[in-house]
C-alpha cells in the first residue's frame, strides 16, 4: 500500500534543482507531501487534491497526474535549509494515511 | 502555542517491561495518529482515533495497544517491548475538515 519514491537519496549542490517522484500501485485520490529534518518530526508541505493540479510553496512546487497514480515534487534553486527526508503520502478510506517510502536530500554549499 | 506535545521525549526500557507513551493536544482536533518510525524508515501507522472510535492497522502487533480517554489526550502502551519495538514513536492530530497533520516531536523509545 505504501507509494514508492525515487531517488531514494539525493545530493545537490545550492541553487541546482531536483524532482522527486511518487508513484502507487493503488489509485491515488490525493497526495500530501512532508519534509522531516533530521531528529524532527515531519512539517506538513502541500497536499494535491485532484488529478493535474499543481501546487507551489515559496520554490516548492508539486504536480499530480491521477491517471498515472504520480505525483512529483519539484525543488527549484535549492537551499541548504532544504535538506531532509521528503515524504509523499496518501490517505484511504476512514482517516488512514500512508507515507511513502522517502527520498533523503542533501543540499552542499 | 497551540500544539501536540509527547512525554517523554526518550524513554529506555528493559526487554519485556511495560510502558506507556503519551500525547497531548491543544488543537481540539478529532483525529489522533500514532506512528512507528524506524531507522531511515518512513513512518508507519499502527492506529488512529476519529474522535473515540478506535482503528487498528491490521499489520499492527497485538503488542501495541492504545487509549483515548478525551479528546486531548491519547496513550500508546507496549505490553511486552522486544528489541524490535526500538524506534521513533510519533503523535499526530488532524482536524476532520483539514488535511495537514500536525506531528508532536516524537518519543525515541531504547530497549535494553
């Protein structure tokens, strides 16, 4: 039940940008995405409600195809405060959520 | 600051020997999640509350119970911990009309 994500780990250096891609076996009805820091816990990021809808947060943007059950996370101009594990994740029937399988982002000056 | 608190913040307990973690809100949301989060691992249900109503993951351990007594507090007990129960237990709330969780900084729980 669990999306799978891919890279697993990344490296980048500042100001250089990346993709992150979620995708389920099961239809996705909506995607949430997370950022967990290192010894933190996870902050809530964005979430995509319907298939095509894309959505930004300062230089964090995320796309939702529904039909491919994808969803991808786009970082651009990278920042050393975005490292940390990006999580998507998708909730079921009766409040049930289940995060994805993770991609570690490490940014480099 | 309204928020989602959880004591301890480390707990270290012996092979076998009970214990409990707790988790507080102040958000008065209805839903209530409380994750297990290994190593380099994403986090993993084991349950969730809607309001009192309990829902256990099927892949749960029978080893992990969990009390709601109000709508602030919540209490995840391992009867009997093995080594494999070592991990990052996290709290979650969220509001029924929303659909960001809020997480509380978790218990690191160290079995001995």
């Amino acid at each position: 039940q669990q999306p799978v994500q891919s890279p697993q780990a990344v490296i980048l250096r500042e100001g250089e940008d990346a993709v992150i891609n979620c995708s389920s076996s099961k239809a996705l009805y909506s995607v949430h995405w997370y950022r967990q820091k290192h010894g933190e816990a996870p902050v809530f990021l964005m979430i995509l409600l319907k298939g095509g809808e894309q959505k930004g947060h300062e230089k964090i943007s995320a796309s939702f195809n529904e039909k491919k059950q994808q969803s991808s996370l786009y970082l651009t101009a990278s920042q050393l405060s975005y490292s940390g594990t990006y999580f998507c994740g998708t909730d079921r029937t009766g409040n049930q959520f289940y995060f994805g399988t993770g991609t570690s982002l490490t940014v480099i000056p | 600051d309204a928020m989602v608190i959880q004591n301890p913040r480390y707990q270290v307990t012996q092979f076998g020997k009970p214990v409990t973690l707790s988790c507080s809100q102040t958000l008065n949301h209805n839903v209530m999640y409380w994750y297990q989060q290994k190593s380099s691992q994403a986090p993993k249900l084991l349950f969730h509350y809607y309001d009192k109503d309990f829902n256990n993951e099927a892949d749960t351990p029978d080893n992990f119970q969990s009390r709601r007594p109000n709508t602030s507090f919540c209490f995840l007990d391992i009867r009997s911990p093995g080594l494999g129960d070592a991990a990052m237990y996290l709290c979650a709330t969220r509001k029924t009309s929303a659909y960001e969780q809020y997480f509380g900084p978790g218990t690191r729980l160290t079995v001995t």
